[in-house]
C-alpha cells in the first residue's frame, strides 16, 4: 500500500519523526516557561540572603509603589507606602529582626491564587522565631510586591 508515493516503512519512518519532533518542541517549551511559583520562589530566595541589604535592594527589584502602594507591617505598626524613597527604609524597619544573630530560614513556602501570589518565610533568629509573609499581585507578565508582614 502506498500512500502519497511512500512505502508502509517510510511512512511509518515518517510519522515517528513527526511525533518526536512534536513532543520534543513541547518539551522544549515548556522547559522555556518559567511558572508563577517559580518566579514567586525567586522573592522567597531573595529573603534567604545573608546580607540585610541585598535583602531589601532583593525586595525592591519586585516593588513599584507607583503603580501598586506597598503595606508593611511589623512591631504593632502598619504603613502604606507609594513613595519609592519611603520603601527601603519600611522594609529595613520590618525585617530587622532578620538581621541579628544567627537566621536559620526553617520554612518557605510559596502559592498562587489567581492573580495573588504569597510567600511565606519562617526563620529562626536566636532561639526565636521570626515568620514574613509577601503577598504580590500579577502585573501584566510580572508580579509586583503589595504586601510585606514580619511578626
């Protein structure tokens, strides 16, 4: 039996390559998305590093308090920021229980709910514990920071 001029092997020959050549450019794609938790679990290593500042200047990079007002809340206190300038110094301000001692991180998680995003760090600093929660909203492609709790 031919089919378009092609022998059964050639055919057969033909159609494998066909499904391989399809399933290995879906694989290759889906290699090439990076996923929201995946993007998301980005912020959470920001907070795992060991220097406070490249912390903050981390937590920066996903904040545009322009476009999305930023709420920090740590030690009883809660402020609503939509001034860049007046970011750097909240964050330092909330997270500064992460900057004495000896930080262990000994819980991260990250989920996604629409267009929400939250990641939640556990640390424990000095015997004590110490948990930040950021919640991020979607931004066209991107995630933006909206939220910043440490208690």
């Amino acid at each position: 039996m031919d089919v378009l001029g092609l022998g059964r092997a050639q055919l057969a020959l033909w159609s494998v390559t066909i499904v391989l050549v399809v399933a290995l450019g879906a694989a290759a794609a889906d290699a090439m998305v990076e996923t929201d938790a995946e993007r998301l679990d980005e912020v959470a290593r920001v907070l795992r590093r060991p220097d406070p500042d490249a912390r903050i200047d981390g937590l920066l990079a996903w904040a545009d308090p322009s476009r999305e007002p930023v709420y920090v809340s740590a030690h009883r206190t809660h402020v609503r920021v939509e001034d860049a300038a007046d970011l750097s110094p909240a964050l330092h301000d909330a997270l500064d229980a992460l900057t004495e001692g000896s930080v262990e991180i000994v819980q991260n998680e990250v989920s996604v709910r629409g267009e929400t995003g939250t990641v939640s760090v556990g640390a424990r600093v000095d015997g004590q514990r110490v948990d930040v929660t950021l919640t991020l909203r979607r931004e066209g492609q991107g995630w933006l920071l909206s939220d910043v709790r440490a208690y």
